[in-house]
C-alpha cells in the first residue's frame, strides 16, 4: 500500500470534452504511466468524462474524484469555480450543465461574429460542427485561428482576440458566482475557486468565502512560490480546504503535465471529510 505522503495527485485536469486534447481514457493512461495515485478530470461545465469512465470502469489503482469546471459571472468578469465530489447521477446537474452548454455555444458563435467583424476568416460550418458535442471554449477560437495562420500562436490569439477587453471577447455564463457555489453545493459537492491569482482584484475572495465557498486552489504551474504560501496562508486562516492541479490540457509544457504540481493526498482527505461532515449535519440536498 502506498503511503499518503507518497500518493501524487491532480485535482485540475481537462479532456476533449471540454478543451483538453485527450480522450478520458487517455488521460488515465498518462496518469498511471506517471504513478499519479488520484486526480479529478474538471472540465469546463460537463461531465460527460466522468460519465465514460464510469461506464468503462476505470483502474481500481486510480482514484477518481467526481469533478466540474464552472464558469461564472462576476462583475462583469469571468470566474472559474472547481465543484469537487459532485453527485455526477444527479439530474438537478445535468439539468444546469444543459443550460450552461447552451450558453456556451451561443456565446461561441457571437465571439466568431465578432471576429469575422475584425476582418479574420471563419468558416462557420466546419468551425461550430467541430464544438457541436462538447464545451466551446475560446481556446478552441484560439487554436482555429492558429491552424488558419492568421495569428502566429496561440498567445496571440488570446491578447489580440480572446482576453478580457479584446475585440473577439464576450463575458457570459450560465451562472453568476453565487450560483455557481450554492449550484455545486445542491448537487453534494465542495465549491473552490480555482486559481485565485488570475483574479481581476484579490479583494474578491474574501467576498467569495462570505458566498459560502469551500476552498482554494493553492497549488497550480503559474503561480509563484509566494503566491503559494499567501494562499495557503489564506485558506488555513479562514478555515477553507486546499487544492491544486496542472490545469493539463495537451503536451506543450513540462510545467503543466498531469502531475507536475505538489498536490498532498491529505488535502484530498480533508475534502471527503468536509463533505461527509456536511451531509450527515443536513446541510447539503440530494438532488434526484
């Protein structure tokens, strides 16, 4: 048996559902070649990864905790919630990640208007059949302008284009931040806001703790050695659960791969006792 303080983690990982470039599988399959003990697949609103790995019954060697990437309106800026230990069958879940991939693809097709507007080349039809079945995002704006060559990476798609205040932007989600932590909350899991320091203003998390969120993202690839401490600072101080994680979506930074960042087991146990906590107390709603 493995002992905890040798069980590698990550908590924050992406597949082709959302805007990773692996399959589920796949990435249970990176994770078992890197001896990664537990991670969480957190796509952007869905979880249709969660639902084929069940479905294909996963390695019992690899534990798997039901997770979500919500993306949430606040000020007028976006804000991406991590719910960890969902109730992935429940229908209250499905039902609001329905609404939210709606959202999303309208909110995709009017960002490729505006960049058709900016006099860049989008073929509508193969782009929009390309996101047909899982979340758009505008890394996939981003990567379409690459393939196209009317930017020259990535990077510059996103400050040209894509980021906040930019032409080919628009702010929009299903969710406000309130929602999105009591959403999270209704379907059994753990609210946390995931990495804090991309934050428009750090005065924010105290507002967030006082909407009732569970924890912080304290371990993630961009962000310093003292950001870490004063978030993990920050988090024991005001009694909130820690997480971390790559953020992997495809193989292009040693940096970002699937268990790259310190990520302690104990943390993962902290959660499933929080949440049982608060499930025997009555505080959190089956939602059937």
């Amino acid at each position: 048996m493995i002992e905890n303080s040798k069980k590698i983690c990550d908590l924050h990982l992406h597949s082709f559902y959302s805007d990773g470039s692996l399959s589920p599988q796949e990435l249970v399959e990176e994770a078992l070649k890197r001896k990664v003990f537990c991670i969480s697949i957190t796509d952007h609103d869905s979880i249709k990864a969660i639902k084929e790995l069940k479905d294909a019954n996963y390695p019992d060697c690899l534990k798997l905790i039901e997770g979500v990437e919500l993306t949430a309106s606040y000020q007028d800026n976006e804000v991406h919630i991590l719910g960890y230990l969902v109730n992935s069958e429940s229908d209250y879940l499905n039902k609001g990640l329905a609404e939210a991939y709606q959202v999303r693809q309208i909110r995709f097709r009017e960002m490729s208007e505006r960049l058709v507007l900016q006099g860049l080349r989008i073929d509508k039809e193969s782009l929009f059949k390309s996101v047909k079945n899982i979340t758009p995002t505008r890394l996939h704006l981003a990567k379409y302008l690459f393939k196209t060559r009317q930017v020259n990476s990535i990077y510059e798609a996103f400050k040209r284009y894509l980021n906040p205040e930019r032409p080919g932007y628009i702010c929009r989600s299903r969710f406000s931040l309130k929602e999105a932590i009591d959403f999270i909350h209704r379907c059994r899991g753990l609210a946390f806001l995931a990495h804090p320091h991309k934050l428009a203003n750090q005065d924010w998390i105290a507002r967030f703790v006082s909407f009732g969120i569970d924890g912080l993202e304290v371990s993630y690839p961009t962000m310093s050695s003292q950001e870490r401490s004063f978030y993990k600072r920050y988090a024991l101080k005001n009694k909130l659960l820690l997480s971390g994680g790559s953020d992997f979506h495809q193989f292009l930074n040693k940096s970002r791969e699937i268990g790259s960042v310190d990520v302690p087991y104990k943390w993962v146990v902290a959660m499933e006792k929080r949440r049982k906590k608060i499930i025997e107390s009555k505080k959190a709603v089956e939602i059937k």
